[in-house]
C-alpha cells in the first residue's frame, strides 16, 4: 500500500457524536494543519449539511456505506486511522473493522459494547497482528479515563514507592450529562442478545472475558450491583453502569503490559452516593433502578414500551448547552502489597458521553497516527497499552481533562 492520502477518515461523521467530533476537529484541525483529516458517511445530502454547519467545505468527504465491503475497504485504504461512530457496533460495526484489520490499517472507536469486543478480538486478533493493523475499542468515555487513570495511578505508585498497586477502586464523584439515543440503543441491544443465549450470560459475568487467553488471573473481584458502605471512600457506593465495559479493558491492559499490576490485581468501580442514611438510601435506589431497566429491557413487550415512549432514539441526545454543563469527576483509590496507599483524581469538563468523548476520540486518533509501527506492531491494543503518556498529554492540553495525584 503506498502512503495513505490521511492521517484520519471519521468515519459516521452525521451521526451525534460524529457532528460534535467534527466540530472539535474543525477547532483544533481546519487547515488540516499537522493532521490531514477527512468525513466520511453513507449520505452526501447529510454530508454537505454537515459541511455547511461547521464551515467545513475545504475538509474532504467520503460516501461510505457501513454494510458495502467494497465501500469500506475503498475508503480504509485511503488513511492512516479511521474513527468510528456507527453504532451500536454489534448491529453495524465488524464490515469496518474487517476492512481495517484486513488492510493492515489502524481503527478507534467508543463502543461500550463488551460481548462486540470479544467477539472481533477472538476472530480478528491473529490477522491484525499479521497484517500490522492496531485495532483500540473503547477509546471514548469508556474506557479511557478509567483505563489511562488505573495507568496514571500505577506510574505514580511505581514512581513513588517502587511498586504497582495491586487493589484499585474507582469512584465516580462527579457525574453529570444525558444519554444519547445510540448510546441506549447499544445497552438495549446487550440485554437483548443476553436475555437469548446462556454462553452470553456466563461469558458477561467473567471480569476476565477480553483477556488474551492464557492470561492466568483466578482472582474474584468485587461487582458493585447494590448498596455497599466502602472505608475507603467513607461513602455508600452504588452500582456504575460503565463498569461493566472498563474493568474488563483494566485487565487487559494488565494483561498487555506483563502483569505490570499484578497477577493478582483487583479493580472495581462504583458511583460515590454519599454519606449515612441519605447516601444508603440513594445507593439503594440506584441499584433498583438499574434492575428494574436491564429486566424491561429484556422482555420484549416491556422493551417496546421504553424505545417507543421512554428512552431517547438514535440520533437524538443531549443540547450544546447541556453538554458545555456537563462533567465528570473519577477518584481512585490504589493499595501496593506492602499497604502503601496513593489516590489519584480524573476530570473533565463536558457532558462525560459526548463533549468530552468527542475530544478524547479525536486526540486518541491523532496519538495513534503518530505512533510508528516499530514501537506498537499491529493487534487488539487498549488506550493504556498504546496511548499511554502521549494521550494523557494531550487530553490536558487539547481536550479539557485533568490526571492529579490527590494529597490526602
């Protein structure tokens, strides 16, 4: 393949998050100074609309059909990186990640979707290593402040004790934004398939489920599904509906990178609801709540009730005002062998799913441009495994987020 024309395609660029991706590209990129960049999507008609609200005319675009191999594998050999947006992944997502694996290109996307992930890894994963593509799932949201803040934390504890930490917790704090309809739509979809195919179930339940085979690990770890008083934190905890996705890419960084945290590592993560009554009460609530939504979510009849009147529809989501309203605070809380102690904190400063995952994805993409093949050969990387410190940089510089050791 000669030298691809991009650095990045983004691929869905009219969906929701694609229209704010690209409003953060035009901010940092609209020269394609240092990055080349270019849109991509099934509907020229939507394309030109896109172009037209961000001024964006001198960005080139690509008609791409998430269901045309010819398509996708046309637009893939044109680039360096593409970033996707078309969800939910499970549905629409492998034609584009076959493309990219099959054309040794790399890919990022912020899928949440668990069952998706081990599904492309345990198909895709030996053909990316031959043909040199470096695929980064959960490059969003989920999962990288929990997955480069487990990272940030561990080097400071190596830094400052000589030691990882072999017991993290994450406590959400600061939690404020809406869902999006795609969003919901790639939760719904989970419980669906879930609720027909028994391997599934198990296989969701396994903390373990996208580590590379081999990996060893046999420690229980704590799932937080109710009210739980942590010493910790001094706080009730509830249960965090991301968790599910970022603890399992937090062991497969651990399992990237040699146990780097231990072969004995426990990860958890938990929403803060404060102290005493008030905060046990809150904790309860939210655990019913989220039962109540996975059991309506997979019975059919109930599930037609909450897409048709309940929850947003794809393409619908928060306003520009919710979002510059929005923001999240992550406190974690690291324990070495030896009982030494280090809390870390991660911020950021919009609507957590979409303002600031439109610029986490972004920067995410540029880091992987930049990162030669000789440093990371291609395969199934994580964003602590591959981004590492390049990332955290410049999500504090470019992108709203901070990484601080919290002095207790």
């Amino acid at each position: 393949m000669g030298t691809p024309q991009y650095d990045i395609i983004l691929f869905g660029a009219t969906s929701f998050v694609g229209n704010i991706l690209t409003a953060y590209m035009m901010e940092q990129y609209p020269d394609s100074q240092g990055v080349t960049w270019a849109m991509a999507g099934r509907s020229e008609t939507k394309l030109n609309a896109l172009k037209d609200a961000h001024q964006a005319h001198n960005i080139p675009h690509i008609i791409a059909d998430a269901a045309d191999p010819q398509q996708l594998e046309a637009m893939v050999k044109q680039t360096k990186v593409i970033i996707s947006t078309v969800g939910p992944y499970a549905l629409y997502g492998e034609p584009l990640v076959k493309a990219c694996v099959e054309n040794g290109v790399d890919y990022c996307d912020l899928t949440g979707e668990v069952q998706w992930y081990k599904r492309m890894v345990d198909k895709y994963e030996t053909t990316a290593k031959q043909k040199g593509a470096r695929i980064v799932h959960c490059s969003g949201f989920d999962s990288i402040p929990s997955d480069l803040g487990v990272y940030f934390l561990q080097q400071q504890a190596q830094a400052k004790f000589g030691e990882p930490c072999t017991e993290v917790k994450l406590g959400v704090a600061k939690l404020k934004g809406g869902a999006s309809g795609g969003t919901v739509a790639s939760m719904v979809n989970i419980v669906k398939e879930a609720a027909k195919d028994s391997a599934l179930r198990k296989e969701l339940k396994n903390p373990y489920s996208v580590c590379p085979s081999g990996h060893g690990f046999t420690r229980r770890q704590v799932n937080v599904n109710g009210a739980i008083y942590d010493e910790d934190f001094q706080q009730w905890l509830g249960p965090f509906v991301m968790a599910a996705i970022n603890t399992r890419v937090v062991h497969r960084s651990n399992a990237l990178s040699g146990n780097a945290y231990g072969d004995d590592f426990a990860y958890s993560e938990a929403m803060l609801m404060g102290r005493g009554g008030k905060g046990k009460s809150r904790a309860r609530n939210m655990g019913w709540g989220l039962g109540v939504f996975m059991v309506m979510a997979a019975i059919g009849p109930t599930r037609w009730i909450l897409e048709k009147f309940i929850l947003p529809k794809p393409g619908e989501g928060p306003t520009p005002e919710e979002q510059l309203k929005g923001g999240f605070e992550y406190r974690f809380v690291g324990k070495t062998q030896s009982g030494k102690k280090l809390s870390v904190k991660v911020t950021g400063d919009r609507d957590p799913g979409y303002g600031c995952t439109a610029k986490m994805l972004g920067q995410a993409a540029v880091c992987l441009a930049n990162i030669s093949k000789q440093d990371k050969s291609g395969g199934f990387w994580t964003p602590a495994t591959i981004y590492q410190d390049d990332l955290i940089q410049r999500l504090i510089d470019k992108s709203g987020l901070t990484f601080e050791i919290i002095n207790e």
